[in-house]
C-alpha cells in the first residue's frame, strides 16, 4: 500500500509465540491487527486469546502509536463458533468462561493508546462485543452490526447489554438486544454505535482516524460512558415499555425478557455489578432448553441442503427464465418470487378476466411494500414489467422452468402437465404447486418425469419462507439440485421431502387439525383452542389459520378424498368444517368463517353460530361436552403432530427430525424457542409421548396408534434427534 511502511514479524521474537488468528504488522506507526479465522472470523477457541495478546503487544511497541483491529476476509467477526454453545453442560462453566472473556475484554479497553475497531461485512453478536471494547469504531458504508443472540434463546454474554446502551442509549440497545436485528452502518453512525462511516479504503481511513486520536491522546471507554442513559428514569421507562411489548411479541420466550433484565442492571447499579447480573442472566440463558432448541434449529437449517444421494457437486441448470400457470392467490405470489429475484416470468391464466385479476391482486401487493417503505414506486414498476401475462402458451418453448399452479383438482392438473410436456423443451423443469397429490401421476402424464417435480410454496407465497421440494420416483438429481439452488435464489428454504399425500406439511398437520375439531365438539370453544396455541407461540391458532388459508381449501381436498375412498387422518371426521363449505364461509375472503370479519377487516370476531354446529356434531356423535384445560389442549395437538411425524421419518419422507421441524417453523410458524415439534416432543420425553399417545387411545379409541418409531426410541431412551443423526451419519 503506498506510503505505508510495512515492518516483518520475522524480525520479532514475540511472533513465534502469536497464535496464527491474528496478524501483526506495524503500518505508518498503527499497530494493524488482523483476525483471520476464515471463513467468518469466528470467536473460536484461541481467537480471543490472540486478541488481546496481540493488543497487548501493539500496547508495548514503542513504534506503534494507535491500533486498528480488523478481520480479514469478508467480514470483520461475525460472532462466537455457535458450537460451542452446545458444549456448555454446567452453570459453573459457563460463569468461569463469562468471568474469563469479561476480563479479557476490560484488559483490551484498557490499551493505553487510541484502539479502532474497523468493520466491513457484520460485527454480529461476540464480534460486536469486541468491537464495543474497542476505544472507537468505524465501518464500511456497507457494514451492518448487532446482538442476535436472542435468536439463539440467550443474551450477548461478554458484555453487550452493558456497553451498548452506553453507546446508543437504552431505546436502542433494547430493540437490538430483544429483537436481534441488524443495524446498517449509516443508522449505527447516527445512533452512536459507530464514530464514523468510511467512504473508500477501509483501513487505510481507520489508521487515519486511529493517528488523529493519538494525537489528541483519544482513549475513550466504553464502560465508562454514561451519558446515553444519563437520563436513568427515561431509560428505566423504556425498559418497561419493552417488556409490556414482549407480551405480544415473545409469546413463550424468554431470552428477550433477560435482555431487558440485564440492560436494566446497568442501568439501575452501574457497569461492574450490571456485568455480574449480565453473566448471571447469560447462564440461566444457556443451559436452557428455549436456548437448546433454538441452537438445533439453527444447525437444522444449514443440514436442510445436504441430501445424501444428491451431492453439492451436482450439475444444476441455471434458472434464467420462467412462467407460472395460474394467476391466483397462489400462482400470483410464485410469480412475484420469480420477479422478485430478477428472473422475468410469463404469468398464464385462462381467461383475460382472470388474468388481470391476478395481476391486480399483484399490484397491489407490490403497492403496500411502497407505503411500507420497502419498495420505491420506481422499483415497482421495474419489477412488474418482469412479469408478462399471456393467456396462451406462446413462449413456453424458452423457458427453463414452469410451475403449475392450477385449481387443486387432480383431473386439471394431470391434463396441464400433459400440455406442459408438449409446449416446453425437453430440458425444462415442470414443478407443481400441489399441496397433496401425486407427483408421479403429473409425471406419467407429462412424458419427462425426469424433470418433474413438486415445488409446494406456502401461503401467501411472496411471503412464507418455506419450499417443500417434492422428490418423485423418477425425478432425477439435476432436477433436484436445480430447484434446492433456485429456492435459495428466491429467497425461500427449500426442504427436500418424499412424495405421499400431503408430503410432510400437510400430511402432518391434517392430524394437528383433527385434534382441533375434535376437541372442539368435546367442548373447547374456537377461542379458546386458537388462544391455547398463540400462548403457545403460534403466530395464529388452527382456526384462525384456516379462515386466513380459506376453508373451502381443505374442503375440496376432502372431497377429492373421499371420491377415492380416503381420509386424511384416521379417527372420527368432524362434520363442522364442510358444514361451513356447504354455507360458503370460507374464511377471510368471504367475511366468515370459523370467525366473522366486518367489513374490510381482517379482526376475527367470535360467531356464536359455531358454539351451534359444535353443539349439534356433538350430540350426532353422541359426545358429552365438558371444559378442557390449555394444557389438555397444547398435549393432543402437539402429540398428534409428533406421533405422525415419527411415521414420517420412518417411512423416509423426511431426511432428519430436523428437516420436519424446519418446515414447520417455516412454514406455519411454530415457535423457534421451542424448537419444532419433533425437538420439543425430544425436550418433553419420548416416554411421556408415548405416554400419551395409549392414554388417548384407552380414552378416545384405537385411531390413537403409537409410531412405532416412538415405541422404539422411548424404549431405548432415544431421541428424534439422535436416531435421525446416527441413521443419516451426519453427526449428532
């Protein structure tokens, strides 16, 4: 680099005693310390030792009159090796090893010259932390920071809810502890994060930056400033005003509870006796099982990819065109996926009525971004043109996938594979949006079944995170790899599942639902079972879930069902939901439902006319109504997800129990801090599962039937988890 002069650790003894993490070298008199732990700079084992040896050094050198810690790479420390949370088993460990970073911390704040943290990419969670007990910190204009640790059921543990409200005021410091978002770097500069956005050469403005303190002898503690929360009544305020917003937001969870604790320490008894509280509140955190099972998700969502017999090297077609056949609710949204990620997208209906209703539902979905503040009015229209209707087939022969997203009708959508096989090239990728039926039946019909495939988006589409990417018999690799790639493009996690009806969503959640109509005729109200399960931390209840879905989907499915002689759960059918079909309340769309809405709202407001029919199932069923306890409720419906959801893993329409929790978290909400059903049914005891599973059966009837799975494991003292691992070979 011009004009700075570079002085070789060769020449220093202390060298062959610095642990590699970290790169010393003295630039135009700034000691330029670089953590290289690729590929994020993570805080393993070591790295933070080699931290602060190395500013211990910088400290000693008489050369050296400032200090710039950097990381190599693409980023600066994105946080701790997350791995190493699950080898924390004892409180007492966990105080020893937050004593121990704490110290360490305070011994760098305490370098007698100007130290400048310089950040690009992400200073996420310990990162920050490090950064924080830096005197000064400066950023790319690209650069993002923040505490996500309340995604992984604790709090930042080496000192943020102690520095950070010292820097940006207590108001901040709680939406980032609590929420765990990141912060950009021009808001953080505002804030008080940050002392300055570099435009240009990252280090070479730190240094700069660095030198002009030293010159003005510019050290400057985090731990020692209090005037953000000068204001002690102001900042106490705040905390209450965060907690009573928990009570809508956490629902269940506890980690951000224990962030506003320990900001609140701080704040009341001073810096010292906050980092206590905070090291404190760190460990009951950690050992946790909200925190287990948040750390499992987290490795379950970056397992999700790895498919046994299909391996990352995998040829996959590039996706750089597509269409979607059906413009409604469904087809419009994986339509607006496609525009979204810059791939232009034919859109088909069969009539132009049809075809400019599903573009103005689009419009308008695209307008509420833009009054949102998340898209420009420029941006909307760059994105529209990307979307060409048509009520024809013509250039379907370009592009490189479709997507049928037709009526949930068997009959239509064989037949629109066999035209899609004939209007497209041999080397496109027909997908299906089904959410039940027979992958390999579209295939026959659409004469490649090598590219047929089942991509199953989540409602509302544009929106829901989750893709169940359907195998079928003869889909081949490329196929699969192509689509678990284009899913990432689009933004979405793609979870690659088997193909039976209803795959592992569905398949799992008809059993979730029936315990939810029976239990209604049995005596819960509506209210009741949907207040059970929000408590929970669902984001809705089954009812409310099913008004927004629209009832008259489930229904059709139940009629098609029937025309071939099936159900979709064993045990007894409540008759209410097609009861409501047959009235045609469908939920939301129709103004009523398993609620009413009033006009152009979407507030669900309870109807004393379903309290009539569960009344009247009852008594054809011959059911004495009684009261039902949350608990009883929270145990059928959790029970009967997880009992189904063994059946699936063992029959290998499912790769892990992880997988299933993932679509499940993804795809309807359930609760992260507890995990996914198939982790919280670990966490509750496979022995009390099963448990269960033969009391309802004594109870309710033999439709109640343990999975085998789940006999073997709680026989064996198994877990989900564990059986998944050792099956799979991935490592537990």
């Amino acid at each position: 680099m011009a004009g700075l002069r570079l002085r070789s650790d060769s020449r220093d003894k202390m060298a062959d005693a610095m642990p590699e993490f970290v790169h010393y070298e003295i630039r135009d008199q700034v000691a330029v310390l670089t953590v290289d732990n690729p590929p994020v700079n993570a805080l393993s084992p070591g790295v933070a030792e080699a931290i602060d040896a190395a500013v211990e050094r910088a400290a000693a050198d008489p050369e050296a009159r400032a200090v710039v810690l950097i990381g190599a790479g693409t980023t600066f420390v994105a946080g701790a090796d997350i791995r190493f949370f699950e080898t924390i088993t004892a409180r007492e460990a966990s105080l020893e090893r937050s004593h121990a970073i704490h110290a360490r911390l305070r011994h760098i704040e305490d370098c007698p010259k100007p130290l400048v943290a310089a950040i690009h990419g992400t200073a996420l969670g310990g990162g920050l932390e490090f950064a924080m007990a830096c005197h000064y910190r400066v950023a790319a204009a690209t650069a993002g920071v923040g505490q996500p640790e309340v995604s992984l059921g604790i709090i930042p543990g080496a000192g943020g809810t102690q520095r950070l409200p010292r820097l940006c005021g207590a108001p901040m410091a709680l939406e980032m502890c609590t929420l765990g978002q990141h912060v950009p770097a021009a808001r953080a500069a505002t804030e008080g994060i940050l002392d300055g956005v570099i435009e240009g050469d990252l280090l070479v403005g730190a240094m700069a930056f660095a030198l002009e303190k030293s010159s003005s002898n510019g050290v400057r503690k985090s731990r020692d400033l209090n005037l953000k929360i000068a204001e002690t009544g102001a900042a106490l305020a705040a905390c209450a005003r965060t907690r009573e917003g928990l009570k809508k937001t956490a629902r269940g969870a506890h980690a951000p509870y224990a962030a506003v604790n320990a900001i609140e320490a701080g704040i009341r008894l001073g810096f010292d006796e906050g980092s206590r509280r905070e090291i404190e509140i760190f460990a009951d955190c950690v050992l946790s099982t909200e925190s287990r099972a948040m750390v499992k998700l987290f490795f379950a969502e970056r397992e999700v990819p790895k498919i046994p017999d299909v391996p990352k090297d995998t040829p996959a077609l590039e996706i750089r065109t597509a269409a979607v056949v059906g413009a409604g609710t469904m087809g419009g949204g994986i339509a607006m996926n496609y525009a979204n990620a810059g791939i232009p997208v034919l859109l088909k209906e069969v009539t132009q009525e049809a075809l400019d209703s599903g573009l103005a539902t689009i419009r308008r979905n695209y307008q509420s971004s833009v009054s949102k503040g998340k898209m420009t009015p420029e941006q909307l229209e760059r994105t529209m043109v990307l979307i060409t209707p048509t009520v024809t087939y013509e250039g379907f022969e370009k592009v490189d996938i479709v997507t049928e997203a037709v009526f949930e009708n068997f009959d239509l959508k064989k037949a629109t594979f066999t035209e899609l096989g004939r209007v497209t090239r041999p080397d496109c990728i027909l997908a299906s949006n089904t959410s039940t039926l027979n992958i390999d039946e579209f295939a026959k019909s659409s004469s490649r079944p090598e590219k047929v495939i089942g991509t199953h988006f989540f409602s509302p589409a544009n929106v829901m995170k989750l893709v169940e990417i359907v195998r079928g018999r003869e889909t081949a690799k490329e196929t699969i790899a192509t689509c678990m790639k284009l899913a990432r493009k689009l933004n979405k996690v793609g979870v690659l599942v088997g193909n039976c009806f209803g795959f592992v969503a569905n398949r799992m959640i008809a059993y979730y639902m029936r315990e939810a109509y029976l239990l209604l005729e049995e005596g819960a109200r509506v209210e009741e079972i949907d207040a059970a399960l929000v408590e929970f931390g669902m984001p809705v209840g089954p009812f409310a879930m099913q008004d927004i879905a629209g009832i008259d989907v489930g229904a059709r499915i139940r009629q098609y069902l029937r025309s071939i002689g099936k159900e979709r759960s064993e045990g007894p059918q409540c008759p209410v939901p097609d009861w409501l079909f047959e009235m045609g309340r469908y939920g939301q769309k129709t103004g009523a439902g398993w609620y009413r809405y009033d006009a152009g709202s979407r507030t669900p407001v309870v109807d004393p006319l379903i309290e009539g029919l569960a009344n009247k199932a009852a008594a054809e069923r011959g059911v004495d109504r009684r009261a039902i306890s949350n608990d009883e409720i929270i145990a059928r419906i959790m029970t009967a997800l997880a009992n189904e959801g063994a059946n699936i893993l063992e029959e290998g329409y499912a790769l892990r129990a992880g997988d299933v929790d993932v679509i499940y978290v993804q795809g309807f909400g359930f609760p992260r801090h507890r995990g996914g059903p198939m982790f919280y049914a670990d966490t509750v005891g496979l022995p009390v599962v099963l448990g269960r599973v033969r009391e309802y059966r004594d109870r309710f009837g033999d439709y109640w039937t343990p999975a085998p799975l789940l006999e073997r494991l709680a026989a064996s003292g198994g877990t989900f988890y564990g059986w998944s691992a050792e099956r799979r070979g991935i490592g537990a």
